[in-house]
C-alpha cells in the first residue's frame, strides 16, 4: 500500500514539475513529499528526478515509470469506482473544455437534455478555442474541431459538419461575386488562419487558393458575425447559417465548390475513462448527428 501511495505522489509530481506545487495540491508539507519520492526511488533502485534549484524533471527511467503509473493508478481508481458505486448512476464533476461556437450552437441543447438524464453529474466547463494539456491540466474530456496533432490522445468523432463559403449581399454588390476559386484571391477572405483554402467541386475535383484580407480570428462566430456586417467571404458550417440564409442576410458564394468537411472529436488522455466521462462522450456520439440535422 505505500508504494502505491508513493506511485500516486510520484505522478503528481511529475505532472507539476515540481514537488512543492505537488504538495499544494496534495495537502501535505514539502519535506514528505521529499523524503516519499527519495522511499520510491529507493524502492525500484532508480533515480526518477532530475532536481535542480529551478525544475524538478523525469529522467529517461521516470518517463517510462510515469506512464506505467499512470496507467496503475487509473486502472486502481476505476476498479474501486466500479466496487464502491456499481457505476449504475454515474455522479461528480466532468471538466471539460471546448470551443465556443460550437458549444453555444451544438452543445448547449444537449448538455440540458443530458443534465436531466445524469442529475448527478456536474460540470464545469473551459470554453477556449485552445488545446487543453488532458495530461498537465485539470482536464476530463477536450471537444475539439479536427483530429488532434498530439497521436498519444485518444479522439472519438462526435460530428461531421458540411461547410459552405458565404458573405452578405451588400459585400457581394460592392465587390463583385466571384465565379470560380481563383477569384477569392482577390476578396476580402474571413479565415481561421494564415493559410490557403481547398475548395472541391461537386464532380470531385479540387483547387487550392492563397487568400487574403483584414481579419483572421481563432472564433468562427466573430468571423460569421463580420460577413453579416458586410466584410468579407466566410467559411463555416452550412448548419450555422441556415436561418441567415433563408433570410437572405447571407448567401452563397461559388455554389458548386465546398471547403472540407470539418469533424469535431472528444479527446481523452486514455481509454480508462470514468462513467461520468464515458456515458458523456457516448451521449454525444449518439446525439450529435440528429442535432446537426435539426439546425440544418
């Protein structure tokens, strides 16, 4: 029982790199901290910390010994969970980050329908366009559009979201509309980032163009917001803009060419997840497709 105890200090500490921040969040004073890890490093014959005045790091024998812990402890708590609460209602807090516009579009609906089938569980949510460290940060579950460009997490598609490219009408009257991909090059393009946009034809061919213009922001809702004010062309999803469409505060542009499809993933440090985490992402699988269908 202490080397497990001592197993689950060793992590918090090495995800705080350092052992008076693991203290802290461990409620115990520094010189035990110490003096339990240096009982561990005893214990397995290796030196797990690389110390100095400034960091505490792993060394090569705790990169390894801290994954293998990880995954001990996970696997401990969640037999324990299983034992003590039979996982029949799960209950507690799921912390979780996800991007804005798509919570408050897609997510809001459903986060209240599953707040009435799980009462007891709770949640407090990040809405950041960031990604969240799911192994450093206080992190259950990420909701993030794209696959991840960290392979070690584990990513479950949720959705599928058609795009369109649309602008106001009094932007297209001052500027002109353009009739095939290239001509972006010469609009006002609202975009995500500073990079080309790929276009596919409805017979399946393709065409990237280098695009430009005043504003580029990390919230698709800012950028719809300032294509209904008349500045530019916008890529977003074709369910976002469904109601300005109809209203004609928007319209198609280059109707016959489509951007990607954007996915959306729930992202998990491992496959070991609690109920509360599990049924959430098994909730949205389920739920999301007819959510989309019904904005669109």
């Amino acid at each position: 029982m202490d080397i497990f105890r001592n197993m689950n200090l060793f992590v918090e500490v090495a995800k705080a790199s350092s052992f008076r921040r693991a203290a802290d969040v461990l409620g115990l004073p520094n010189s035990t901290v110490s003096r339990r890890i240096a009982e561990l490093e005893r214990d397995v014959g290796l030196r797990l910390f690389n110390r100095s005045t400034r960091r505490v790091e792993l060394t090569e024998g705790g990169r390894l010994y801290f994954d293998n812990c990880q995954r001990i402890i996970q696997e401990a708590t969640l037999a324990h969970q299983e034992l003590t609460h039979l996982q029949a209602q799960p209950s507690g807090v799921i912390r979780a980050s996800m991007p804005v516009d798509f919570s408050v579009i897609y997510l809001s609906p459903l986060l209240a329908d599953f707040s009435r089938r799980y009462p007891g569980i709770r949640f407090s949510l990040d809405l950041t366009p960031n990604q969240a460290d799911l192994v450093g940060d206080p992190v259950d579950v990420a909701i993030r559009m794209g696959p991840p460009k960290d392979q070690s997490l584990i990513a479950r598609p949720i959705a599928r979201l058609g795009t369109v490219l649309v602008a106001a009408p009094d932007y297209l009257q001052r500027r002109g509309s353009p009739e095939q991909p290239q001509d972006l090059s010469g609009h006002e393009c609202l975009r995500m980032k500073d990079a080309p946009w790929v276009l596919f034809h409805r017979d399946g061919s393709s065409q990237s163009v280098e695009v430009g213009g005043q504003f580029i922001a990390n919230s698709r809702g800012l950028l719809q917001q300032l294509a209904l004010s008349g500045q530019g062309i916008v890529q977003t999803a074709d369910s976002w803009v469904q109601a300005d469409l109809a209203a004609q505060r928007l319209v198609r542009v280059l109707p016959d060419w489509t951007p990607p499809v954007v996915s959306a993933y729930a992202l998990t440090a491992t496959r070991l997840l609690p109920a509360k985490v599990r049924v959430f992402i098994d909730y949205l699988v389920a739920n999301m497709a007819q959510a989309d269908q019904g904005l669109s």
